[in-house]
C-alpha cells in the first residue's frame, strides 16, 4: 500500500484581501478609473500584501514606511516601477486612512526615487506611411486593418477608445469621433481625408462581413464578429510593422506618440494637441515636444535673422 500524498498547504491569505477588495470597488465606482487601471492596482497591492504576509505583518495598519521601503527595494525594479507601485501604495493607505480603518499612511513618508522620464517611441512620417500601406488589398481583413491604423494614426486614440469605439461615436461628415477617455471623460477628436475614405470604405464593404450578431456596435469587429481586445490588435500591429520594414518595436502607443509629435512638428499648438490626446495636464503634453535635432536646426536656419 502506498503512503497517500501530502495534501499541499493552501496559499496563506493576504493581509490586505477585504480592504483591496474595497479598494477595488472604490476605484471602479467612485473615482471611475478603467477596468485596465484598476486590475493594475490591485495586481500591485495582491503583490504588497504577499510581501506584507512574509513579515508576518496581519494588517494594512500595521505596516510601517519601513516595510514599504524594504518592499520596494527588494525587487530591483526600475525607477518608472517603483514610482507606478508607491503611487498605487499611497493611494490605498490613504483610502484607509479616510476611512477610518488605518490611523496615517506610512507610504507618504516614502519618498519615490528620482528618474528622468523618457521620450516616447515615435515613428518618423515616412515610416508611418510605410505602415499605413502594409494592409494593401482588398480582402475585407486588409480593408478592416487599413481603416484601424489609418484610424489610430489620425486621432491619436488610445488603443483601449479605439477597440470600444463604437458606431454611433462617428460622425463622418464632420469627420469626428467622441470617445471616452479616462475616468469616463468624453472628448471629441477629429480626423483627416485619408482616414475618411479609409474607414468609410471599411463601413460599407468589409464590416458587414464580420457581422455576427447585429445588435453589436463595437466599429472594428474581428474575423468572429467580436470587439478587439487590446491585445489583438497590438499583434495586428506588430505583424504589419514588420512587413513594413520597421525594425524597432511598435505598441499601439507608438502610433499615438507619433501622432502627438508629428502635429507639433507641423506647427500645432501644444493645447489642441492637448485636447485631441484627451491629457488633464499641459505637463503631460510637453513630453512631445522633443523635436529632432534635423527639425530644430531647419527652423533655426529658416526664422533666425542671423542663421
């Protein structure tokens, strides 16, 4: 007779699992962030409160600003990381501290670390135009892709307004969308000729073919009748970056990025931009205001009265 198997011990739970859990709901229904910004807190908290249970630590009260510094040096983790996750710490210990179920919040005696915050990937104009050109044909999947960037490209959408965008958001007349960006913020966002004849093209000839259930109003369907998810069309856009030739990596924000950067260059002021990116704050805007050295130089030469 063989000795039966050891039962495996179950996962010790978190210190922080009814309060996360509160903090989750408070996130989504009060402050009405995005269903990716919360799932991202609460990742970072999960992780916390698994730390906070190797110190044997019972309570989100009970952690100290020493215990939150250990935590974040523990890991080696980049600057830009230990900002996003000490962010996510401050903001639940003082959701506890309003509420009464915590007496302060330890992570504000925690200062983040210093970091220079980098430029964005940005595409130059001819490689964008060698990727809007990738899907060239006319099978409804090439029609359909060619619309989504020509789309993604013109507004500077971010990828999760432009996989919910939805039908009766599009005024093509006008040439407008109205999405809804952050915190359920609405904002309208115009578009050029080229996206136009893209989209309308796709509309009218490619979309009713991915049709499965009529009652869906999702503008960009995939091949079975559903939304893109975030995921898929970053793969859509991964593959025709390499058939275009393009060798360094492409994200769904890079065509955002270069969307910014590429009004500025053309003379754009930094507040429409400002607008049209759906940004609360000028202060985020102006990371697009780098300018390559090629541009700045031709200006200089052309406007300077001594150049």
């Amino acid at each position: 007779m063989t000795n039966p198997r050891p039962a495996k011990s179950a996962a010790k739970p978190s210190p922080l699992g009814a309060d996360v859990e509160r903090f989750r709901e408070h996130l989504a229904l009060e402050r009405r962030m995005s269903d990716h910004t919360v799932r991202a807190y609460v990742r970072d908290l999960e992780q916390y409160g698994r730390f906070l249970g190797g110190r044997r630590i019972r309570t989100a009260g009970s952690a100290s600003a020493r215990d939150i510094e250990e935590y974040m040096r523990g890991a080696k983790w980049a600057a830009s990381t230990v900002a996003r996750k000490l962010a996510a710490l401050r903001a639940f210990h003082e959701f506890l501290r309003r509420r009464g179920v915590t007496g302060d919040n330890p992570a504000l005696q925690v200062r983040p670390p210093r970091r220079s915050r980098p430029l964005p990937d940005v595409l130059s104009v001819p490689q964008v135009e060698a990727l809007l050109k990738a899907p060239h044909g006319q099978e409804p999947a090439q029609i359909r892709d060619r619309a989504m960037l020509e789309v993604a490209y013109a507004t500077g959408l971010r990828v999760t307004e432009l996989t919910k965008l939805r039908i009766e958001e599009i005024d093509p007349e006008e040439q407008l969308v109205r999405c809804m960006g952050k915190r359920s913020r609405e904002r309208i966002v115009p578009y050029g000729n080229q996206a136009k004849r893209a989209l309308g093209e796709y509309l009218d000839r490619a979309r009713p073919g991915f049709v499965r259930d009529r009652s869906e109003r999702a503008v960009f369907l995939t091949r079975f009748g559903r939304p893109f998810s975030r995921m898929g069309f970053w793969k859509l856009l991964k593959g025709y970056a390499k058939t275009a030739g393009i060798e360094q990596p492409v994200s769904p924000h890079t065509l955002r990025h270069s969307c910014a950067t590429h009004l500025l260059e053309g003379g754009c002021d930094l507040r429409v931009v400002q607008e049209i990116l759906g940004h609360r704050s000028i202060e985020t805007t102006q990371i697009y205001t780098h300018l390559d050295r090629g541009y700045l130089r031709e200006v200089h030469t052309r406007f300077h009265p001594r150049a």
